[in-house]
C-alpha cells in the first residue's frame, strides 16, 4: 500500500513575501519590452529636457499614436521611470532617467533581454540535449545591444583608470606600438582606443563575419581605416603579426569553449614584454557571495548566452560569466603565463594583467 505524502510545512509570510517580489519581477519582465519600443521609436530622447508632455503633444513629437503613447507612460509611470502630475495630467522625465535611458544607454541591456526571449526556445532544447548555442545563433538584436550597453562602461573607465593600471602600456601606445582585440564584436573598445592612441596599430578578430562586417563599417565611417584592421578569426587562430604589444579580450574569455588554448594562443602573439589585458565580469570565487544583484543579471545572461555559447564549441570549458578570478588565474597561468594580477574593478568588471 504506497504511502501517503506529507504536505510540506510552509510560512505563509513568507509566501506572501514571495509573492509580492515575483509580482515585482513580473512588472519588470513585461516593462522591458516597452524600453525597448520606446527606444526604437525615440520616445526617451523626446521627452529628455522637453520638461512636462501630455501623451499627445510626446505622440505628435515622435509621430506616434497617442492612444498607444498613452498606455505606454501610464506603464512608465507605474515603474518609475517617468512622473507624472494628476493636476495638469503631463508626464515628465527626470533627468536622472534621461541620462540613463539617453547617455549611459541602459535600453542596450533590454535589447539583450528582447533577444533572450526570442531565443528562448533554442536554449530550453540545450537544457534537454547538453549542446550549445553559438553566439552567431542568436538574434540580432544581442549583437546591437551588447555593444550599446558595453560602450558606455568602457568609455567611461578603459581610457580613463583600465589602460593606465597596466604597466608601461599607456606610454608604448603613446609612441606607436600594436594591438589585437579579440572577440572585438562591433569593434567599440578598439575603435575607442584607436581614437586615444592615433600612432598605435590595432587588429581586432571576432569568429562572427557579421559583427566583423559592422565594425569595418563604422570603421570607415569614422576615418579609422588606416589604423585598424577587422578580420574574421577565432581566439585560437588569430594571426600573430610578429607579436602584439598588448592583446585585450573584453568580457569574451569566460564565452570560450577552450579558454587556456585561447590563453596559449595570445602568449604566442605577445612581443616578449607584451601584456595581455582581460576584462571579465565582476564575480567572486564562490557562487554564494555572487548571489546579489549583479550576480543576478550575470548568472542569468551566462545561462541564456554564456555558457552556451562555451558548449558550442570545442572543449567546451563552459566557465561562465561568474567565473571569478581563482578560475581565470588558473586558466593564465596553466597557459604558461608567470605574472597575473588584477589590476582594476569596477561594481560591474575586473581587469586583470597577465604578461609572460
């Protein structure tokens, strides 16, 4: 005769208190989409410094519909990013907002999130098969979002604290020297150095043709293209040059499905004074003391793109986006590096030099 289950024992305050933070969750997963069309169609930029609107004079401003504009502040309202007076019925941004959803580019983050919804479906089969899912897999919009949402931080902090924490490479830039930026994507951390440094060289490689293209793009634009070079390579094959000065992999190690050939790889393509600049996502050692809310967004991004993007390839090391230094130390140093430390953080990146 089977035996009956006991009904687990629960505190209802405590469920309630649940309740209440997945209420909360739930708003913020269905406003996301609406930063995203609010971008697109330019509503943020609208509103920024324009001080109150009714819905109709913003509708007319973007040439959008009023009824949809409508809903969609109510929605803003609701979440804090916009104000609103009962009395005169307008809306306003404040600046704190505007800088954010203007500046900084924090809607680039919710580009990322719109492609992890649609590719949803891609990762739940992987959860079933153990296989991966290549960056190249992805929606599009990660591609644009992850350089919108990254380019902000390394405008504010690679040229400013990131470069001048590792040793001598400030000055040998200065007076020319060379460059690969691997897994560059769009070619935004490359483009920005390119720009500080005008006598220096830069190669930037990612495996991915389409962002390789885009980068050349903006490249040209830019009047860049005498001084950079894009080219289709992976971590493992880039071509070495005659050896780089300094080679810098921004928030891509942890991606790699061979993260020590990589390693291996770059200490082959350093002159013998060279410098190898890591920017990883901030994390610490333990899983436990990332269980935060940094560490949420990045556990998170690592499960939809991270770690699949690892299993997709050779290897497939599957680090993660918390990998934390220990991990990344031994990941160097198995690679026949002497010297690694960290050399700047941020609440959001640690950047580490690495030199033979």
């Amino acid at each position: 005769m089977a035996t009956a289950t006991a009904t687990p024992a629960f505190d209802p305050a405590k469920l309630d208190a649940f309740m209440g933070k997945a209420v909360m969750d739930l708003g913020a997963a269905m406003h996301a989409a609406l930063i995203v069309i609010g971008d697109k169609l330019g509503l943020f930029k609208a509103m920024a410094g324009a001080g109150p609107m009714t819905s109709a004079e913003l509708a007319a401003k973007t040439k959008t519909s009023e009824r949809y504009v409508r809903e969609w502040l109510n929605a803003n309202a609701a979440s804090g990013y916009v104000t609103y007076d009962a009395a005169s019925k307008k809306f306003e941004l404040p600046a704190e907002q505007a800088i954010a959803l203007t500046t900084i580019d924090l809607p680039g983050a919710f580009h990322i999130v719109s492609a992890c919804f649609k590719d949803e479906p891609k990762i739940t089969q992987a959860f079933r098969t153990g296989d991966g899912v290549g960056w190249h897999e992805h929606d599009a919009n990660l591609f644009f979002g992850t350089e919108r949402f990254f380019r902000p931080n390394y405008e504010q902090h690679l040229l400013s604290s990131w470069i001048p924490a590792l040793e001598g490479i400030a000055e040998k830039l200065s007076k020319g020297g060379s460059v690969a930026d691997v897994g560059c994507g769009h070619g935004a951390s490359t483009m920005l150095m390119a720009k500080a440094f005008p006598k220096a060289k830069f190669s930037g490689y990612d495996y991915h043709s389409g962002s390789i293209e885009y980068a050349r793009h903006v490249a040209g634009r830019d009047g860049l293209q005498d001084q950079i070079s894009f080219e289709v390579a992976s971590s493992k094959s880039y071509p070495t040059n005659g050896g780089y000065d300094l080679v810098t992999f921004f928030d891509c190690l942890h991606d790699m499905g061979d993260p020590t050939g990589a390693a291996k790889h770059v200490l082959s393509s350093l002159k013998p004074d060279g410098t190898w600049m890591i920017v990883e996502p901030f994390a610490n050692d333990s899983p436990e003391q990332n269980h935060n809310p940094v560490g949420r967004i990045y556990y998170s991004a690592s499960t939809m793109l991270c770690t699949p993007a690892s299993l997709a390839q050779e290897v497939g090391a599957a680090l993660g986006a918390q990998a934390g230094e220990e991990r990344i130390r031994d990941v160097v140093m198995t690679a026949g590096f002497t010297r690694f430390r960290r050399a700047a953080q941020t609440a959001f990146n640690l950047v580490y030099e690495a030199r033979a």
